[in-house]
C-alpha cells in the first residue's frame, strides 16, 4: 500500500500546479471553497493575484440553500495524499450541515499520466445522511463572485461572466489593465446536469441562489456573480449517499480552459490507501463519581480502500500520582470508504480526579494499550507505527482526547490545563514570556470569577484578563513574564527621582499554582518554571521568507512552525533564539544584540546595505549559518561568496552522507540525511573548508574573527526530519562550535569584615575577572553590567568600573538599599569577538552588625554620596533598560507614534547632554592611580551638575510618557 503524507489542519489550504508555461497556487477551504488564486506566467514573467470566492450550499426538501459556510467543520483540510511523480496532491475534509455528513476531496496534477499538468482543480464531494429520515429533492448550489487581476489598477469591476447551456460550464474572463496581453479565462464544471444557472450582478445572484431562484440569464460584465444548481438525489435515505464532481480550471484562452476542466473531471489517480477519522465524539467534561459515563464517536473511512480497524475507547489517570486504566475495543472489519459507523460505550469511574479519556482508530489487529492510556507516549506513536509497517501516518485525525473531571458530587466547574508551561510557549531565560488561555467549564453561568497565583510562580506572573463572565465555556488569559517592570525605592535617600527598571529572576525553579475562584470554587493550575541564563544568542532571519497567499508553503520557514526543532536544540545548549516576526529587513543594530544569525531557505534578495551588514557583524566575531534550498542560487551566493563559498549545483532526492571531514561539526556523526541538496565549491584562500568528503553539502569558513557554517539543505533541520539519522546532533554540534568563543567569568566578593560576613550597612567589592575560554584576558569592546537582585524581589543596575585590562569592580551599598536577605548578582559580558555570557553568585545580608566600628571612613556628605551612586545607577537602569525594551519591542512588534520634530530635537540634546555628563565622569574614575576613597570624592563634587541634568531628564520623561 502506498503511504501518506500528512499535515497540520490547514484551514485555508494550498494547492500546486506547476507546469511548463505556467504555474498556479489555489487557496481552498475545509468547507469546500475556493478563496483565491494566484498565476505566475513563465514566458512573460507576469505575476497575478485573483480573488475566487466560490462557495457551494446544499438544500433539500424544496427549502432554502444552506451554504456550507454555516456548516460545522469536523475536521478541517489537510494534505491526505502526495505523489511527486505525478505532482499529485489530495486534500480531505469533513463537515455536517444539519443532518448531511460531506467529505470534501481537493485533486490536482501536475504531470498527470506522466505526460501532462492538468491546469485545474478538482473538488470531489460526498453527501450522507445520517440522520433518521430520508431527504427528497437533495440539491447542490455553487455561487462565484470572482475579481480577477488584484494587481490592476483601481477601475469599476469589468469581470465578464458566462454560462454555456451547451456544455454546461461557468465562465469568467477578464484583462489586466496594466498589460492588456495577459488575459485569464476561468471556467467551474460540474459532472451532473444543471437544472438552473444565473449571471448578473453579484447581490441579485447571490440571494436568487440562497432561495433557489434562478434567472437564467448567461452573460453579464459588471461585478459579477455566477450560480449554478444540480440536482444530487431525489430520494436520500438515511444512511444512504450521493456523490458530486467538479473542477475549476484556468487559462490565457477560452478553449485552453475548457479542455482543462474536461481533463481534470475525467481524471483519477490510482491511490491505494487507508484514510480513517474520529470524525466527533461525544465527552462530557464534567461528571459524577460512581455514576455511568456514556461516550460515543463517528469513525469513517475517506481512503480508497476498505480497512480492518481497531477502535477504542480510553480513559486514564495518572496525573496525581495514581494509575487508573480503562479501555475497550471495537473490530471494524472490511470498512469500506465513506460509510460512517457510530459506536458508544459506557463506562463507571471508581476514583475522581481529572482523566484523559477519549477515542482512537487504527488501521491494525492490536495496538499496545499503553499508547492509548498514557498519552505522554503519544509523542513516540509515529515511530511504532513505522515499525509495524503500518500504511497511516496522519494520526491527528484518529485521535481524539479531552480531560474529563470526575467528581463527588459532580464537579459544576473545571479549568484545563492543569498543569503549565508547554510548548510553544516555554519559559527559560530573561525577557521570556507566554500567554496561556486557561479553558473554563462549568455547568453553568459563572459571574464570579478571580485569579491569584501563590508560591515562587507569583514572581514570574504579570497579568490575567478576566472576563466578566463565562456561559458554561470560557477562557482566562494568562501572561507570564520572567522580566517585569519595576520602581525602586532606597533606604534613607530624599531623592528627586525614583529608580525605574527591571525585576530580573533568579536563576532555579520557580513553582506555584495559579488559582482560579469560580463562584467560590477554588479551581488549581499548577506551574513549573526552571529559569537560566543564555550563554549565547541567535537571531533567526525570516525578512527574507515569502509569507503571502502566493506562497503560502513557505509559511512553516519560522521557528514557531516548521523550524521549531532550531528552537528546541538551542534551548537544550543553553542558547537562546529570536525571530522577529514580519520584519523587512537585517541591520546593524539588530544584529549588534545577537551572536549569531541563522539564515535558513531565503527567497527574498539581501539589499547591499544588509550584505554589508551581515559581513561586518562576521568580521567583528559574528556567527552566521546559512540553510541552502536548490530553487535560487544568485540571492544565496550574493551572501556566501564573500566567505569563499558557492552553491553550483544540487542532487535530486533523498541523500545520507556518510563520510565527514574532521571537524567539531562533524564528530559523533555516522550519517545525516539530506533532502535534494546543493552542492557547493569552496575558495580555500579566502579560508573556506569542505566538511564532507567527496561532493561538497556541507561548508564552513574562518572570516576576520567570525565563523560560518553552511548547509546544502534545510529540510533536514524541520520538525519532519530532525530526528532522522544523526540530524539533531549535527545541529547541536554547529551551534556548539559556532557559539564556543565564551567569556569566563571569575567572580571575587570582599568585604570589610572577616569570614567574609556581610551585615546591614556594610559596602560590599566585587572584583570581576573576564577572560576568554583560552584563559586570556577580555577588555577590547566589552561591554559588561551588574545588577543585584534583591531579597524583596526588586532589582537594581550597577556600573562595572575598568580596574586594569582584564579586571573589573563593582559594589552595593547595603545602607543604600535598607534589606536584609538574599542577594543575588547577575553579570552579563559581552564583545563583538566573543559569545555574550551570563554569571551569578549570591550571598546572604545579615540584618543587624555587630558594635564593631567599620574599616572604612565615610566621608561626611553620606547622603550625597549615597545620592550620586543613585543617580549612577539611574542612567545605567536607563541604557540597560532601553536595551531590553528594545529587545522586547522587537519580539512583541509594537508600534511607536512618530514624536513631533521639536519634542525629537529636544530629546536628542537632552541625551547628549546626559552622555556628556557621564562621559566626563567616566573618564575621571577610569583614572587608575585612584584609590576608591578619591573616586567618591569625584563623585561628590559632581553631584550639583549630576541632580540638575537628571531633573531635567526626569522633567522629559513625563513629557513623553511610557
């Protein structure tokens, strides 16, 4: 038996023509619509966009048409079958308009019969009834409101419609205004008599159609709309069923067209396959203790042939810590296609708590129960099928779960999940955040409704919507933030201003629950968090992906879809990586916060000032990898012939590569599977090296002090392949090895008193040692901060003062902050040579000293002096904070209003004004015959100037606002 590729659900769904002279995508949909189409012409390089908009509805009984719009989907369009020979793709759906079960079945070709592409695509539907009485006068309407050439310039709709009595067929033509040689006729057919049709204006058809009343006019130009109506069946019994066939073909003539719709009506593939669906099942969410439990479920075949299944019915606990298992089976023997079968079982819980319980089909004698009853295992299903040589792989249609709440009484309210974080949502690093709908059940109208969060997990919660309130099925949003905002307040300090910035976490777990009050019952989510620190950052560049209706595959080149296993390998290296969503393009300042970019299949060309760019950020110590696809080499070697790289040429098909050169790439791997690679040639003199032996499909290079890796494939890195072979630890091993140039940091306390005990009061030194992974000292273009973490949750930002190269200090003022506790401080280091690295040490306050006088003498302004630290560390909350934000701005793509030309000057001559303070200040404590006690005396006398300049800034900020 053939086997099945499978997808997503994909609601809008794409379909491929690709022939010769032209090529077509067409979005259709899981009700059986076709929304629109876009043409790209080889032969005059013409690109067009056009707008379909065609939809069918059914009726019986002489009533009303009911679209199938209104229907309820059961299950949305995915990719049920792909031949690459034939170019053939096949998409199924399943939706019920009141008693009518329809499948709807999406054909194309592209080298039909290995001769031809067939420009058209063919909507096959079947109609069952399921209901308990037959249906009279079954019929089928399609009504079209095409708009053809959205690129044309703006004019009055000019579409021409047609209807031919003769051959039955829908016809729509127009010109594009802005080259009148490129005219596109489309024509919709269907394969059973037409007993009505109209062509006019698009309103008047369209509510003639919805009340089965047909004008018969056939030709109209105008904004048009066409309709058509056949008959399905007479008499429909209940569970018996009808079928119907049409194709919607297009062309640069009328005849072109026609023939193409007659070719695709007649065309059929040779598919031999099983295709089984959990079409709905019924699972009650809330229900009593000891009482039974009634479920039932629809199971149908959608294949081309019959099936022996198994279907069974489970229900599992195993959450709490106990293991509860119930199972029962149904044998489905010889399931021919399309005939649906309901099944029910009945089940008593003897213990409450929340179960996974539901139903799943399976074209086999026997499935280990284990996979039914512990669905952590369902992760692995793919594999065992693959074992057992099964022909199904698309599995998300034959499995359907709920959590189910049993309860003594019955439960009235639940809320799922019950346990967070999950993909793709996890929380790890610094400025992390996700947002978790909280899914509310109840029996009834809940007008109460609270959340609070408790434990160590409240320090990570940010916000909650609440509605006002939930109709038995709601949802509350939930926002965790490992970065929140925060205002500082010091001890003993009358300051103009308070400390704006940031609460940074602790790095360890962070454990909780999230409570929701419903009507007073008390509903638990509980939450998990482990936060770290990045020891290196990726950016991955989706400015250069086409993301639109013409090209709606490239959708998944993103790391929160198809490429999300990139995610998944940097998290597990203690690596983080970005995207910035529907940014247009790679700049200097973008990747000055990264130390790597990751390039993965771009179809879009890099403008000069990028490609300068991206060479620059290599040759200060940047990292780039790039992901090759063999569809457009002149934008990839734009990009790699700087490094000495080339893509020349690809192999079609699968390929395993064996043979490695020596590298920290290459080690561990005994064989990577790529996907039609390019092959490369690489310039030895500009520092370029083949990682494979023989044809080159791995590459790398030395540039300036940065590295390069490139690979002749992407698929292999996607969520479909990256398990195969040793796919997942070759990209472990690039990013190890791209990555590896990290600072250490050697963190030394001192304090004024022996045994290294700090009590309230005290002023703690920190000396920090920053060296590179060879053991020699860091300071060109470094770039490092501190910030203290401290025992009411706040944080606070501080300087690191130069004490030689290598080496430097920084302190806390314990009288200063007036907490006694755990602290903890965080250092970040980073140069554009180096992997930016993350260090922490922590260390406990003590809350009272002992009657001992310190070794230290204050000077006799203490409070200014306290107040000038204050207004060093506000400037560094400001620089530190603005590089957060615009990290956070980046990833959460917020829009900021333009500032008024005088507001923007004077914001510019107030921050140079700041910088110039600062600078001068800097530049005095960088002074290394100074002792500390000289330092605080700079400080001191700078102090008039400091609290003038800071009011100001004060004074500016309100201006401006958040």
């Amino acid at each position: 038996m053939d086997k099945r590729t499978y997808t997503i659900g994909l609601p809008p769904a794409p379909l491929l023509v690709n022939s010769t002279d032209i090529s077509s995508y067409c979005l259709v949909g899981s009700c059986g619509t076709f929304t629109a189409m876009s043409l790209s012409n080889h032969t005059s390089n013409f690109n067009s966009s056009h707008l379909l908009q065609g939809m069918f509805g059914v009726s019986y009984g002489g009533g009303d048409t009911i679209w199938l719009t209104t229907g309820t989907v059961l299950r949305e369009l995915h990719v049920s079958h792909v031949n690459e020979t034939t170019g053939y793709e096949k998409l199924v759906s399943i939706l019920q308009v009141d008693c009518l079960l329809v499948v709807v079945v999406f054909e194309c070709w592209s080298n039909y019969n290995m001769t031809h592409a067939i420009n058209a695509f063919k909507v096959t539907m079947k109609f069952i009834n399921i209901g308990d009485e037959a249906l009279s006068d079954v019929c089928l309407t399609f009504f079209w409101n095409p708009s053809l050439f959205l690129n044309e310039s703006e004019q009055p709709p000019d579409e021409h419609g047609f209807f031919d009595d003769t051959t039955g067929m829908l016809e729509v033509n127009d010109t594009c205004n802005l080259d009148v040689s490129q005219s596109l006729w489309l024509v919709f057919k269907g394969n059973l008599p037409v007993v009505g049709y109209d062509v006019g204006e698009r309103d008047e058809v369209f509510n003639g159609a919805s009340k089965g009343l047909f004008s018969n006019n056939s030709e109209y130009t105008g904004d048009l709309g066409l309709a058509a109506r056949w008959p399905l069946s007479q008499h429909l019994e209940s569970a018996g069923s009808c079928s119907f066939m049409a194709a919607l073909s297009f062309g640069g003539n009328r005849t072109a067209a026609r023939e193409a719709v007659l070719d695709a009506i007649e065309a059929q593939e040779q598919l031999n396959i099983v295709d089984l669906c959990v079409v709905n099942a019924s699972i009650v969410r809330l229900h009593q203790l000891g009482a039974d439990y009634v479920s039932g479920c629809m199971v149908i075949n959608v294949g081309s042939i019959a099936a022996n299944a198994s279907v069974f019915f489970f229900a599992n606990k195993s959450g709490d810590g106990s293991t509860i298992y119930y199972a029962e089976e149904f044998r489905l023997e010889h399931l021919q296609p399309y005939v649906p079968v309901k099944l029910n079982v009945m089940w008593r819980p003897t213990s409450g708590g929340i179960y996974s319980a539901g139903w799943a089909a399976w074209e086999l004698p026997f499935l280990p129960l284990e996979y039914l009853l512990n669905p952590g295992l369902l992760a692995n299903i793919t594999e065992v099928i693959q074992q057992l040589n099964l022909t199904e792989l698309y599995l998300l249609d034959n499995y359907v779960a709920r959590n189910v709440f049993i309860g003594s009484p019955s439960p009235d309210q639940a809320v799922f999940p019950t346990r967070i974080p999950c993909d793709p949502f996890p929380i790890s690093f610094p400025i992390d955040f996700a947002y978790y709908n909280l899914t509310v059940i109840s029996t009834g109208t809940v007008s109460n409704i609270k959340v609070s969060v408790e434990g160590a997990a409240s320090k990570l919660t940010a916000a909650s919507k609440v509605p006002a309130y939930i109709d038995r099925l709601g949802t509350v949003e939930i926002s965790i933030n490992t970065t929140t905002p925060s205002t500082l307040k010091l001890e003993g300090v009358q300051s103009p201003l308070s400390l704006g910035f940031f609460n940074f976490p602790n790095p360890g777990e962070y454990s909780g629950a999230i409570k929701v009050m419903l009507n007073g019952a008390e509903c638990l989510v509980l939450t998990s968090f482990t936060i770290t620190y990045p020891q290196g950052r990726m950016f991955f560049d989706s400015a250069h992906n086409l993301i639109d209706v013409e090209h709606i595959e490239e959708s998944l080149d993103s790391i929160f879809t198809g490429y999300f296993s990139l995610y998944q390998t940097a998290r597990s290296g203690m690596y983080e990586l970005d995207e910035i969503p529907f940014l247009r393009e790679i700049n200097e300042t973008i990747l000055r916060v990264y130390d790597a970019l990751i390039i993965c299949d771009p179809e879009l060309p890099f403008n000069q000032a990028e490609l300068e760019a991206i060479k620059l950020f290599v040759r200060n110590g940047g990292s780039l990898l790039v992901m090759v696809e063999p569809k457009n080499f002149t934008v990839i070697n734009e990009l790699l012939e700087p490094f000495g790289i080339k893509a020349t040429s690809n192999v079609t098909g699968n390929l395993t590569l064996t043979s490695f050169k020596p590298h920290q790439v290459t080690s561990g791997l005994s064989s990577v599977t790529f996907y039609s690679p390019a092959i490369f040639e690489v310039n030895e003199s500009k520092g370029a090296f083949a990682l494979t032996e023989g044809p080159i499909f791995v590459a790398g290079a030395l540039y300036g002090m940065g590295k390069v890796i490139v690979f002749g494939d992407s698929d292999f890195a996607s969520l479909f392949h990256v398990e195969e072979s040793d796919n997942s630890k070759l990209l472990y091993n690039v990013f190890e090895w791209l990555l590896e140039n990290k600072l250490d940091l050697e963190i030394v306390m001192s304090t004024p008193r022996e045994g290294g005990k700090v009590y309230l009061g005290d002023r703690v030194y920190f000396l920090i040692h920053v060296a590179s992974i060879g053991g020699e000292d860091a300071h060109e273009n470094l770039t490092i901060f501190a910030v203290f973490n401290l025992p009411n949750g706040t944080s606070i930002p501080m300087w690191c003062f130069h004490y030689k190269d290598g080496y430097y200090t920084t302190m806390l003022f314990t009288e200063l902050i007036g907490q006694s506790g755990n602290y903890t401080l965080i250092l970040w280091a980073d140069s554009p040579s180096h992997t930016s690295t993350f260090a922490t040490i922590t260390f406990t306050v003590l809350p009272s000293p002992p009657e001992s006088p310190s070794i230290f003498h204050y000077p006799s302004a203490t409070q200014d002096i306290l107040l000038g630290f204050l207004a060093t560390s506000s400037v560094l909350a400001l620089v530190v904070g603005a590089y957060f934000v615009r990290r956070r701005r980046f990833q959460r793509k917020a829009f900021i209003p333009e500032l008024d030309q005088e507001l923007a000057y004077h914001m510019r001559t107030m921050i140079n004004e700041v910088r110039a303070v600062f600078k001068e200040l800097e530049i005095m404590l960088s002074d290394e015959s100074l002792d500390d006690f000289e330092r605080i005396r700079i400080i001191h006398e700078k102090l008039p100037r400091l609290k003038r300049t800071l009011t100001k800034l004060k004074m500016l900020a309100e201006i401006i606002g958040e």
